[in-house]
C-alpha cells in the first residue's frame, strides 16, 4: 500500500563517466548535477517498487533540485528519500544526498551575494572580499572557475568557523555504530521462491525505535528474471509495513539504513526471492548480509549464536580427541616394545617433548637414500630411552649409520641406498628402490600370500613338512 512515510535508499560511485565534464554540464571532474537527478529518480522509484501493481510503475514529471556542493571522481554519494504524500496518482517525495563530507559542507559554506558567472581566485584575494558582506546563498559548481585554487582563506570569518565546528560535532554525534549481526546463515543464503511472495525473515524481534543499518556484500540472480530484490520491514504482529526498497543484483556492498518507529510489535527484516508479489520461478543467492544497530554499516561477521554454536562443535572435537589420546599413545608404546621404560603415556610424551623430533622424512633418489630429522634437540637426555646409541661409521667407503639398543640385537643401518633391519651382523630386510626385500625369513606357522577380493594362497607347517593351501 502506498502510503506517506516510505523510504528508500540507493548509491552512486562517482566515475570520470558521470561528471559534469563528460556529460558537458560543467568543466570539472565531479559528479554532474544530471547525474544526481538520476540518482534521486532511482531512489524514489524503487523505494515504492514493491507497492505498485505489477502492470504499474512511476516516471518523474517535476523535479526542483538545488546542487550545492561538488563531489569529485572516486568518492560515493548517497540518497536517501522519503514518500511526503499521496495524491490520486500523483507521489510526493522528498530527498537529500550526501558523501563523506559533502553534506556538512553544504549545510555550513554559505555564500551569499556573489553573482553568478566565474568567480575565480583573484576575484577573492585576500584583500578583497569584505566578510561582513557574505549574505545567505550558495556557491555552486557553475559558480566556480576552474582555476579556484586553495588561496580563499576564510579563517577570519569566526561566524563560519564556528557554524562549520558546530555542524561538523552534531554529525559525528548523530553517528551510531553497532557492529553485531543480527542475522543468522548470513555468509551465504540461497532462497528459491515456491511462490510469488516467497520471502526469507531474515531477522526479527528487532527493538522499537532503534536504528539498524542492513548490507549485503553480493546478490546474485540464479535463475528467473527480476529487477532486484525487495526488503520489508514488516511489524509481524499486525502486517504494518514500515518501509521498504529494492536491492540491486550486483558484486559490490550495498547498505540502508532505517528507523523503526516506537510502536510496539514483532519488527522483522524480510528478504525477497526477488520483487516482491513476482517472486515466482526465482532463485536469489545473498552472501554475506548482516543487519546490525547503528547507522553505519561495518565489516561483515557471522552472528554470535553462529559463532557460539562453531565453538561448541570444536569443543567437542577435541574433547573426543582427547579421550582417545591415552589409548593410542599406550598402542605406539606397546607397539614400540616401549612398556617398560615409560610408566605412563605422560612419560612417553615428556620424553618426545625433550627430543622435539617434530618430522622425519625418507627421501629415494637415483643414487641417494636419506632420513632427515626436523628439529631434533636434546637427543643426549630423551632419544636414549628408545635408541642406546647412534653410530657413525664406514664400511667398503661407503659411510653409515648405526641405530640401535644395548638391550636388543636388532639394529637398523641407513646407507646412501638402503635402510637395512640388521641382527647378529646378518641383514634381514631392506627398503631400495621405494620395495621392501626381505632377505632372510623364517615362518613358524603360515605365510599368506594374496588380497580380501582375489584370494589367498597359504604357505602353512604342517608334522610332516610345509603345505600350500588355497583359500578364496
């Protein structure tokens, strides 16, 4: 329903394409006036968009627009606009636009009675402008040469200075930041429509007459046709809509901001598959959205219950890793025939924390075969409760490396070419060659040769001698 109060909102980055000297409105590189024409046309228009019949749309017939301070290339200018009155079917509205610093600018530069024409720096050197004679007016990009320099000092005027401190205090006091996002799902949320007003309540139970600033990092049309995509703010206890607009299919942030008003409810954000009432056979994507109190829209993050509820996962990761550390510690001790020297898998841990023996590699080449140790430290007080020694020699001119335990008579001998498993001075196995060969092997009771899928062929003892038995 069109009704006064509806607001709306929409952006326009400054571009060396919209300025006054590429669309010869003037000779500056800065946002033309037709240009902002435009930009308030666009707001107004897609702020009622979703209130009109789908047969229906607006097409300006009046504007009245004073343009009273540049905004060069580069920058953002904003619009915000508001439905005055509704009369048959004429709309009225009212708008403003603003940048970082053009509104203030335009709120406290006032000139005043100089003509219109050029008004360039040596019309205003310092010895002849009369302060006390500058009168309510403005001064425009048309009012202005291009050889307006920095040389107009306006330091003496203290009525201006104060009014431009004044204004400029009021701004950054009417500034809210929030910074929590209200919106849960919000890093990526696809919402295809099963109807014509398929809707997402991105949030609700938002509080009376706070204002909330809402943005979106991307929205993607993926798959239908639609304008852009509608946003309500809608009191859901009695259908109230307080304002609404249209969001652009577009990679680059968006954000409005509105008021709600202190009347009591359930307010709630609604996020369209579309344009509202035409939303059928549509499928929109919004990535990273977030709704957030204050005025100003900042870095997007995922809500806290998102976070809460990301941490609670990760809590009990590692409290399940945790309970079955002991138990797979205790297997690599058995495993390592280590039961003895280490009491507790506290002790076998504080051991490898004094070894710091953080990686070891087994690299093949052509010619070469190394272990590299990464990072190992204090070897002398930790590595001796699991090797009695390291020894270096040289055997045939080929160098090597012993490893092995007083208590055992199994050591292991790295050389350029092999890693050996060597016992009574006799080798047993090797790795070359990325292979595995075994040298000398004594089977007590079977060997099984084979796989789970192909079968296996078993070399078994038997009183008499050795077998060999097939099993599938």
């Amino acid at each position: 329903m069109l009704t006064p109060g509806i607001k709306g909102h929409a952006a326009l980055l400054v571009t060396p394409e919209n300025s006054a000297l590429a669309m010869g409105s003037g000779e500056l590189p800065v946002l033309a006036t037709p240009a902002v024409a435009a930009l308030i046309e666009r707001a107004c228009w897609q702020s009622v968009a979703a209130e009109l019949e789908l047969d229906q749309g607006t097409v300006g017939t009046a504007l009245t627009l004073a343009h009273t301070a540049p905004t060069p290339v580069g920058m953002v200018v904003h619009c915000d606009c508001e439905l005055t009155a509704v009369e048959d079917r004429r709309l009225h509205f009212t708008a403003r636009g603003y940048d970082d610093v053009t509104e203030i600018a335009a709120a406290t530069i006032l000139a005043n009675n100089i003509a219109a024409g050029a008004v360039t720096t040596e019309k205003l050197a310092a010895g002849s402008v009369d302060a006390s004679k500058i009168k309510a007016g403005v001064i425009t990009t048309n009012h202005v040469a291009s050889n307006f320099g920095e040389t107009l000092d306006l330091s003496s005027n203290t009525s201006i200075r104060n009014t431009i401190t004044q204004n400029v205090n009021e701004a950054i006091a009417g500034i809210e930041i929030g910074g929590v996002n209200l919106i849960r799902d919000s890093e990526t949320y696809t919402l295809a429509a099963e109807g014509a007003d398929t809707y997402w309540i991105a949030a609700d139970e938002l509080e009376p007459g706070m204002t909330y600033t809402l943005s979106v990092r991307e929205v993607v049309l993926s798959a239908g046709q639609a304008a852009g995509v509608t946003w309500k703010v809608v009191n859901r206890t009695d259908g109230t809509v307080h304002t609404s607009g249209l969001l652009d299919f577009t990679y680059g942030k968006q954000s409005v901001t509105f008021m709600l008003p202190e009347t009591e409810g359930n307010w709630a954000l609604f996020l369209y598959a579309g344009v509202s009432g035409a939303t059928t056979g549509v499928t929109v994507v919004f990535r990273k959205v977030k709704l957030e109190e204050g005025s100003i829209a900042t870095s997007w993050q995922a809500s806290p219950e998102e976070t809460s509820e990301t941490l609670g996962q990760l809590t009990e990761a590692v409290e399940g890793l945790d309970g079955g550390l002991d138990e797979r510690v205790q297997s690599v001790i058995d495993a390592l025939g280590l039961s003895e020297q280490f009491a507790s898998t506290e002790a076998f841990l504080a051991a490898l924390a004094d070894i710091e023996l953080i990686r070891s590699e087994l690299s093949q080449t052509n010619s070469d075969l190394t272990l590299t140790f990464n990072r190992l430290a204090s070897a002398e007080n930790g590595i001796a409760q699991m090797f009695s020694y390291f020894q270096f020699g040289e055997e045939d001119g080929a160098p090597y490396l012993d490893m092995g335990s007083s208590e055992s008579s199994v050591k292991m001998r790295l050389t350029n070419t092999r890693l050996s498993f060597v016992q009574a001075g006799a080798e047993l196995a090797y790795f070359s060659d990325n292979k595995l060969y075994v040298t000398r092997l004594e089977a007590v009771e079977q060997i099984s040769i084979g796989t789970d899928t192909n079968g296996y062929l078993d070399i078994v003892t038997t009183p008499t001698g050795v077998g060999f038995k097939w099993r599938g």
